[in-house]
C-alpha cells in the first residue's frame, strides 16, 4: 500500500478517472438515442459470442455483450466499459511510472496523457482500437516489473497470458509483443532467462489461448487479414507520411496542459537522475511500435488508418517526464489536473453540441432515431405476417439499430445475403422469414425470394435519409 506522501499523487489519478468516467459516460449517455457505430456491430456479433468474424477479433463483441448483460442497457453499458478501460490504462500507466520513477512524476506523466486525442474523443465508441489501450499498457508495465524481476514465474506467465489476451482485442497486439520479444534479448538480466525454460513457457501459453481463433483464422482463410488489406488499399486511409504527422497532431494538446503547468517552471525544477537502462526502456517501448509499423507501411507501399496507432503512445507522458529530468512539485501537479479535466469537459461540451446542433447532413450515429427506426420496421412486418420478427438484414447499421430496438433481441443478417453472418441458414430465413432495411435504395435480396414487398419508411428528422424496407414473410 502506498505510504500517506505518495497517496496524494495517486489521489489525483484516482480523481481524474472519476471526473473522466462521469462526463464522458452521463454526458453521452443522456445525448444519445442509438449507440454508435462499432457497438451496434458488436452488438449484432456478441449473441453468438463467436471465435471469430470476418473483420476482428472476438474479445471487444464479447465484452460489450457482458456490459449490456450487467447493465441491462445497450447504450449505457458500452459507454461505461469504454471509460473502463480509460481509467485501466491511465492507472497500468502509473504504476508503470512507479516502476521507474517518484510518486510524483509518475502521476504528472499519467495525467500528461489526458491531452491525448486518444485517450478521449475516440473512446466515445468502445471498440478494438479502445479495447488495446488497458492491453498495451497492461503488457508494458509487466515486462517493465520483468526487468526487476526476472526470475519470477508470474510475470512471465502473466506476460504470456496477456500475450494471448491482447491477440483477442486486435492482431497489432503483436507489434508490442515483437517490440518486447526484442528488448528481452537485448537487455542482460532478461537475454539470461532465455537459457530458462520460463520465456518458452510463457509463449507456449500464449499460443495455447490463441490457439481456438488461430484455427478459426486457417479454417477460414485468414479473412480478417484480408479484410485489414483490402481496407488498407481502397479505404479512408492516408499516406505513411500524412499517417505520421496525424500522430504528431493526435498529441499536441499534451503541449497546452504543460503549457499550463509552466514550461519554465518546470525547467527549473529540481534536477533528478534518471537511469540510462530506463530511459533507453521507455524510449524503445514509446517509439519503437510506430516506427515499426511506419516502416511496414514504407516498404509495402501501402497506407494506414490514423486510428491503428492508438495505443501505441501509452508511454507518451512517461516519457515526456523523463527526459525533463526534473521534480514535480504538488501544485504542479495539480494545475497539470485542471488542465486534464478542463480538456476531459470540452470533449463533453462537444458532445452536447454536435448532439444538439450537428454539423453533417446526417445527425451523427448515436443520435439516430433508432426506436423510430425499429418500431417503422415492426409496423410493416405486422402488416404482412403474425409471426414475429426473428431476423433482420440490410445496411448492417441500420439493421442492427432496428434489432436492438425491438423488444425481443432479433438475429441481424449483415448484409442481403449470408456470407458474413454464420449463425444463420437459408433454412432458418424459410421457416422465420426476414426484414430488410437499408439506408438507400435495393433491389430485392434473392433470399426473399418470390415473395416480398417492398416499402419506405420516411423519419421525422429531415437530416435522416429514406430507409427502404424489404418485408419478406416465412415460406411455410
């Protein structure tokens, strides 16, 4: 337990997760009528808690299911497992800060990473960019208790089972693992172990957890990383350059809270000694992974999303303090919390703003319409079956909205046909029959077969399109 003089940096850590789960959690919460995007495709995957989908790994879908299950709300929960995780990482980030430096620096590096666009504007819809953040973070800070330990058969288990776990949240866990493969084989007290048996036990057991969705992945030929190359190749991506510079915008507003703490002030700190093996340590595990994955992207020829960096900078703050080589006093510190938590209520502020006055053509998607959605939908299939409504398809989004709404939880068929959706049957369509809908205009899916007709359901928001709905009765 921490002694009464290093509670109080922990203290504002504690409170600047508080502070962020609250607003960034109410806030949404009550300015929403739909959950956003990748939670509503979660929430289409997470009943049939599958191995594995054609686009991710499972472990984001399965826990927004277990957020929804215990809150018994698919808006609310989601928001609150996403702040979660924040508050996970900012507090794996400062313990990881207790491993090399004082209680008070390692606070001001982990409120340092509130100015990360990263760490707030995103994590407003939970998905696997979100999920890596606890991971990545999680899997520095044993490696870094490794390096003080390396005799020790928990850490390197724990190591290898969180090896197993982040491959779950999203592939790129594996660029920290290759980056922390390599530091163990530089590093004298860690290169040692590897005459142990210890280091090949730990990959063993990460092989053994991942090794139902690596058989998933051959059975299926690789389709999520087909998926990711496609993606990269047509999709809104952006040069390895532009990628770069991206990162450097992503971080600027860490400036403004330094900014506010006093640069000089801080300049004229006392100076503290820093341990070369450390700094190099946080140099390589904060920069090594993006520098990786740019060269990839160099050699490849290929772009990428902005948003696949997103956990890579959890050292960021860290090492930001570090190189400063001076104290921090308490006030510092605490002016450096204002300034996160100032920063934290924008985030809320725009949220409200974009809810109530959106800039778009089209309200943002947690602001659909969705029981006016599903309840348009319930109409036009009691119109023309007393069966109930078992399974919906169209525009995945759409249709999931129109599936959560209802008050028995449908199947979601994602798309018009089954390619991607496992847990159906063209026997199972026969026998339930199936709703369409989708946000533009559609011929009808072959699956309806002769049988079908086709309506437009008109909203109230004159910013939401025409949705074409598809009503398909059971053949039997």
């Amino acid at each position: 337990m921490d002694s009464p003089n290093i509670s109080k940096p922990s203290r504002r850590i504690g409170a600047l997760i508080a502070f962020q789960c609250f607003i960034l959690v109410i806030v949404p919460y009550s300015f929403s009528w739909a959950p956003p995007l990748d939670v509503v495709e979660g929430l289409v995957w997470a009943p049939h808690w599958l191995i594995g989908t054609y686009k991710h790994p499972p472990l984001p879908s399965w826990l927004i299911e277990i957020s929804v299950l215990l809150t018994q709300n698919m808006i609310l929960g989601p928001y609150l497992l996403s702040q979660l995780c924040i508050g996970l990482t900012y507090w794996f980030i400062y313990r990881l800060g207790r491993v090399l430096m004082d209680p008070m620096r390692a606070a001001a590096a982990t409120v340092l990473m509130a100015g990360s666009y990263y760490f707030t504007v995103p994590t407003l819809e939970f998905n696997h960019n979100v999920v890596q953040l606890p991971l990545w973070s999680a899997g520095i800070l044993l490696y870094a208790q490794l390096r003080q330990k390396p005799h020790s058969w928990v850490l390197w288990l724990g190591l290898g089972a969180l090896g197993g776990l982040g491959l779950y949240g999203k592939y790129t866990f594996a660029v920290l693992l290759v980056v922390l493969l390599a530091v163990s084989l530089f590093e004298t007290q860690t290169r040692a172990l590897f005459k142990t048996i210890k280091p090949y036990c730990a990959i063993a057991l990460m092989v053994v957890m991942f090794s139902p969705h690596l058989v998933w992945l051959v059975q299926h030929d690789f389709e999520p990383l087909t998926y990711a190359l496609e993606r990269g190749a047509t999709g809104p991506t952006s040069h390895p350059l532009v990628f770069m510079a991206a990162q450097l915008a992503d971080h600027l507003p860490i400036a403004l809270i330094l900014a506010f703490v006093g640069i000089r002030s801080l300049k004229n700190g006392e100076a503290v000694l820093a341990k070369q093996d450390d700094v190099t340590f946080l140099r390589v595990v904060t920069f090594a992974p993006i520098l990786l994955v740019f060269s990839l992207f160099i050699l490849s020829g290929s772009s990428a999303k902005d948003m696949w960096a997103m956990p890579m900078f959890t050292p960021l703050g860290l090492w930001i303090v570090m190189e400063f080589r001076r104290k921090w006093t308490l006030s510092q510190l605490d002016r450096a919390t204002q300034a996160a938590m100032a920063l934290i209520l924008l985030i809320g502020v725009g949220f409200i703003v974009q809810a109530l006055s959106p800039y778009r053509d089209r309200p943002s998607r947690s602001n659909w319409p969705m029981q006016d959605i599903s309840n348009g939908l319930a109409a036009l299939w009691k119109e023309r079956t007393d069966h109930p409504i078992a399974i919906i398809g169209g525009t995945p989004f759409v249709a999931g909205l129109a599936a959560l709404g209802q008050k028995s939880r449908p199947d979601v068929m994602i798309g018009s046909d089954l390619n991607h959706s496992p847990w159906l049957t063209e026997a199972d369509i026969q026998k339930k029959g199936i709703a369409f809908i989708f946000d533009h205009d559609e011929a009808t899916p072959a699956l309806c077969g002769k049988r079908s007709f086709k309506n437009v359901i008109k909203l109230k928001d004159p910013l939401m399109p025409e949705l074409t709905a598809i009503i398909c009765p059971p053949t039997h």
